[in-house]
C-alpha cells in the first residue's frame, strides 16, 4: 500500500516531469528532466566553505571557494562534512546545503502562471527559503529517501537526515497553513511555522514537535561548523516516565497493543508476544512478590514496549523483574526504530529474587523486549542521563516495605523566590488509607484539613479587564482564592472565585481559558531545572472547566503546546452567591511524580476570566504568582508539600 500511494503520489506531477518517480524512490537521471529558465531565471551554486562539489552520475568536481557556477537539471551539488553551498534558484528559492548533504536537482521551470522546482535530497540538511510569491504560483518538492515534502511561497524549512539514518526531520521554521506538506507511508501531514516532524522508514509522519528557541542557535553552529548535537537532542526532552501493571485490569490479548502509561510526555505501549520463546507462552496478572500489586507473569514469552508515542528521547530504560526461574533464563534488549539491537542485559538473579535490568544508550531506544522463561514484569522506568551522560538511579517500581518514620528533605529541595508566591499543601491521607479530599463540590472537608486559603488578585493579563459582565450590579468582578493537599495517590486543589458571571468555554478543543477556568502551572522537576527559563518535559498546565453540569480537567504539556483530556483526574464545581467553587484530584501517576513529604514544586495558581457572553475569550488573568510568565519558569512560586504531623 506504502508504494502504490507513493506511485499515484508521483503520477500526479508526471504532466510536468518526462518521467515519473519509480515506487523505490529511484532518483531521475539527467536525460529526464528539463529546464525553463526564462526572464533570467537561472540555478548557480554559491561555494560559501571550501569542501563543495558538483555531481553528475557518480562525477563529482570540486569548486574553488567563493565560486559562483551555474547548474541545469539532472545535475546536483554535494558538500562535505564541514562544507556549505547555497543554491540560487532564480530569485525563487535559495537552498543551503550542510554536513555531507547532497542535493539533485530534477526540475525547473517558470513561466507567467507558476515556478516548479524538483530536487532529491540523500544526505545531510538543506534549509530553504521560498521567496515572495510573485504572482506566481511558486511551489518547491524535494524527494527524500522515506517522504515527499512540498513547500509554498514564503516558506521557510529545513530537512534534516540523521546521521543514523534511521530518522528524518522536517522543521517549519516559518510557514503558513498548508504551505508545507509532508507525504508518507500514503498520509500527507500539514506542518506551520514553530513545528517539526519526523519520519521513518515506513509508515506516515510523526507527530508535531514544538520547534524550540535552540534550533536557531543549532542553525548558526551548523552553518559555522561548530560540533553540535545531534537534531533530536535539541526538539525532544529526554524521557522522564514511570509505569507499572497497576492500569492493566485485565491483560490484552497477545498480539494487541495497549497503553500501559501515558502522562505529558506520550504514551508507553505494550503487546504481549504470540508466539513466545519455544512455542505456546502464558501470561497472567498475579501478585508476583507479595506487594499488593498484580504483576504480569510470563511463562516462556515476550513483553514488547513501544516507545514511538512518548514525545521525548528513550537513552535510558529501567524494567524491574520478579524472577521465579533460573539465571540466565531471560533478557532485557533495546532497540532503534530499525529493530536493531542497541544493548542488551540478562536476568542474572535466581528464583525468588527482584532485579532491575538498566540499558543506556547514546542514541534513542524505540523499542524494548522482555524476553522471560519464568518471570514477572512490574513496571518500566525511562529516567534522563545525567548532563555528564551518566546514569541516574530511577525511582523504584517496587519499593520496600516503608516504615512510619517521615523523611523530611526540606533542606535540600529549591525554592522560588518568596514574592512569587508561597504554598503549603498539607498530607490529606486518612489512617485507613483513603484520603480526607472527596470530589464532590462540597468545601465542609476542605474546612476540616488543616491548612489555610492562598489570596490573589494580582493581574497578569489584561486584554480587557475593565469589561463587566452585563447587569452584574455590586458583584466583584474578579477575586480568587486558592488551596492545595496532597496524599500518595493526589495532588488536589481547590478554588473559590468571586465573579460577576460565570461564562465558560463552549470550544470542543482544551482551551478552557478562553472562558472562567482556574488554572494552575506547575514545574514537576524543581531541583533538576531550578535555574532554567526555558520549559522542559516536566513543566504542565492544568485548566479546570468549572461547569456545574459537566466539570473537567485539560493537561496541557507546555513545552510542546500539546493538550489532551484529563479524564482521570476527578474535577466536582458548584456555584456560590458570589461565584463558584471548583475542586480536583490530579493522579500522581498521571504526573509522572512520585511525591515524597518536604518535596517542593513550582506552582502558579490563576484564574481567567471571560465578562462577554456568547464569546469565547481571555480577557483576563489574576495570579498567585505577580511576574507570572507562562514560558519563563523562574518566575512561578512554590509549593511545599509538607510531611504529616
């Protein structure tokens, strides 16, 4: 299917070429294209780094530095590591072309209607600059080895070939809607300036990735042949997720894939293997080591992990086993997207008895396998290297059994300034093992846990605070308040707001703050980024709906601009005489937190506000936090979640 859908793909812009595009992506040769180069439309080389080359069939002729040659269709130009060429297209496109790129050039041709240029990338990275339209219809296809990418006017992107091999990456650096288009696996996919995708060797284009404030800077090193990491390194956080079975109610059928985890970075996807190690193998959910907890028993199978949906670079893995055979008998292995093996580790420890086996990698895992004659799985931990690029001992899936004595870490966990706001949230968890907190709209428990409101009504955001909700009278246009606690399972918050009127979103998207919606910022890592202004993996924004009817939660990962439904977190709202009140239980697990008494987050706590009915707006914000930036961290507060008394 992969190939007939490129071939039709191919077959549509055959009016135009002599000859179609094979299904293998065969490049044209210089007897099948031709060149209109009129109104002095014309393609020539700039060498900008010595280390350029022409390419005709296998020919390739170095050019002297700061040469200016003149190309034709069927010919290409080819830098080497360290050499950089711009092709001139008329005053069309200008292509740069970097570390070891090459590029073809099938087709030009311009007239008073429209300019098609074709080329073929194999190699490297080309950036490309659409200029002006002109009038014309200006349209740029480069042919890569596993996609087609079609630009528009005043397109701006580049085209990365990992020097792997295994992924490409396409980055809109600028581009409007549908001016930039990527074909694979027979699914065209749209990208708009700030975004990037990726892609494999099969299968259609990966999912958008925010184009951070470093690929600029990543740009100009390139271009000055600086030693730089590698593309993924600089779009994707590294991976930070823990998952148990604790999700799996039931198993899946083998061959079936499932989510065993998913929170702000992704999702973890497991598929129990058909056909096991030597015939017929056997799964089951038990209590493997006595913890509580079911686990997944594997007699003679396979435990595959999938990694292709967690929006964050895998280098580490962690998978606890409870080990009921032999030595030996069992293994952990890492792989690329290609399916080769990157590390393997064995279960070394006899029956009876718990290990962690830890794979590393300087590359990135896209798969794992658990292979086990007789053993059980409990969970998988994905933990950053650490800026040294060694390991960090993960979080344990299968902690002891933990006594009664609180640690209290106080002294050793980071703090925001004071001004930014301050919070306490108190341990809500009962002796009997549930929680104090019950969602359901009603303050009574609130009052009875021990803690105290947080007030703000500080504006952070004005686009037109002064409106009034019609026919509002006395009532406060906008105040808030704002509690928080915490036990093993939840964070909750709570908010009380003064309104004038309550109007809430009525999108069908996550953008509750285009309505009255308390919100709240929270830095999940507060030690590993204390000093950093940038958003990372674990930064979040939590927006409540606090719609009597039908009350939710929308996660939002901030520095992917990504949301999704939080449906797992529990959301109850009532109205009030002077507003409403809003109450939730966010999962920890959902987090990506195991929380610990005396840990601190970083936290901002608003409330948007929206007077104009009928519309969905944000026309105001008040804040815990007074210098609140949503992208700038280091200006939210912090959150101390304190140990039981």
């Amino acid at each position: 299917m992969f190939y007939r859908n490129i071939l039709l793909y191919w077959s549509t812009i055959a009016l135009w070429l002599l000859s179609a595009c094979t299904p293998n992506n065969v490049p044209l040769g210089p007897n099948t294209t031709e060149t209109e180069t009129g109104n002095g439309n014309t393609i020539e080389i700039e060498v900008a780094r010595e280390g350029v080359f022409t390419v005709q069939g296998d020919q390739r002729q170095a050019l002297p530095l700061s040469e200016r040659v003149a190309l034709v269709a069927g010919q290409g130009v080819a830098v080497d590591e360290n050499g950089r060429a711009i092709v001139h297209f008329g005053n069309l496109l200008t292509v740069e072309v970097l570390q070891a790129g090459q590029l073809q050039v099938q087709h030009f041709s311009v007239d008073e209607q429209a300019a098609t240029i074709l080329a073929r990338q194999d190699s490297g990275i080309l950036i490309a600059d659409l200029g002006p339209s002109q009038g014309i219809d200006n349209r740029f296809t480069v042919q890569t080895a596993f996609a087609t990418i079609t630009a528009g006017s005043n397109a701006r992107f580049v085209v990365v070939r990992e020097t792997s091999g295994l992924l490409e990456w396409v980055l809109a650096l600028e581009a409007d809607q549908d001016d930039l288009q990527i074909t694979a696996g027979g699914v065209t996919k749209s990208l708009v300036g700030g975004q990037a995708r990726w892609i494999a060797p099969m299968g259609e284009p990966g999912p958008v990735v925010v184009v951070t404030k470093g690929v600029e800077a990543w740009l100009s090193g390139v271009r000055n042949s600086a030693s730089e990491p590698g593309i993924s390194e600089v779009l994707l956080p590294p991976a930070n997720m823990l998952a148990d079975t604790s999700s799996l109610t039931t198993l899946p059928a083998p061959g079936q894939a499932v989510e065993l985890r998913r929170d702000v970075q992704g999702a973890i996807n497991l598929t129990l293997d058909q056909h096991g190690i030597f015939g017929a193998p056997g799964y089951t959910l038990e209590d493997c080591n006595g913890d509580g907890a079911l686990d997944i028993a594997i007699l003679n199978g396979v435990l595959r992990l999938d990694f292709g949906d967690v929006q964050a670079r895998v280098q580490a893995i962690d998978v606890t086993v409870f080990n009921r055979g032999q030595p030996g008998y069992g293994s952990l292995q890492g792989l690329d997207l290609a399916k080769n093996e990157l590390g393997r580790q064995r279960v070394e420890v006899g029956g009876g008895a718990l290990q962690t086996l830890g794979l590393r990698t300087n590359h990135r895992y896209h798969y794992a396998e658990l292979v086990a004659g007789n053993a059980c799985f409990l969970g998988v931990s994905l933990t950053p290297l650490s800026v040294a690029g060694e390991p960090v001992q993960p979080p344990p899936i299968a902690p002891n059994i933990q006594s009664n004595e609180v640690v209290n870490v106080l002294a050793s966990t980071a703090e925001r300034l004071p001004e930014n706001g301050e919070f306490q949230a108190p341990f809500a968890g009962a002796d009997d093992g549930t929680s104090q907190i019950q969602i359901d709209g009603n303050q009574s428990d609130w009052d009875a846990l021990a803690g105290e409101w947080t007030l703000f009504s500080t504006i952070t955001h004005n686009a037109n605070c002064a409106t009034r909700y019609p026919d509002s009278g006395n009532l406060v246009d906008l105040e808030g308040q704002v509690r928080l606690a915490y036990d093993t399972q939840n964070l909750y918050v709570t908010f009380m707001a003064n309104d004038d009127g309550v109007t809430t979103y009525t999108g069908t998207d996550e953008r509750y703050f285009l309505g009255d919606s308390p919100q709240l910022l929270l830095d999940l890592d507060l030690n590993g980024d204390f000093n950093d202004a940038q958003l990372s993996g674990d930064d979040i924004q939590i927006d409540l709906l606090p719609n009597v009817d039908a009350p939710k939660a929308a996660l939002w990962q901030l520095s992917t601009l990504s949301s999704r439904p939080f449906p797992e977190a529990p959301v109850a709202a009532a109205r009030t005489e002077t507003g409403y009140f809003v109450e939730a239980a966010f999962p920890w697990q959902s987090l990506g937190v195991i929380p610990q008494p005396g840990d601190r987050l970083g936290i901002v706590a608003s409330i948007s506000d929206n007077d104009t009915p009928d519309a969905n707006a944000q026309e105001c914000i008040i804040s815990t936090a007074p210098q609140r930036e949503w992208r700038n961290p280091t200006t939210w507060g912090t959150a101390l979640l304190k140990p039981a008394e």
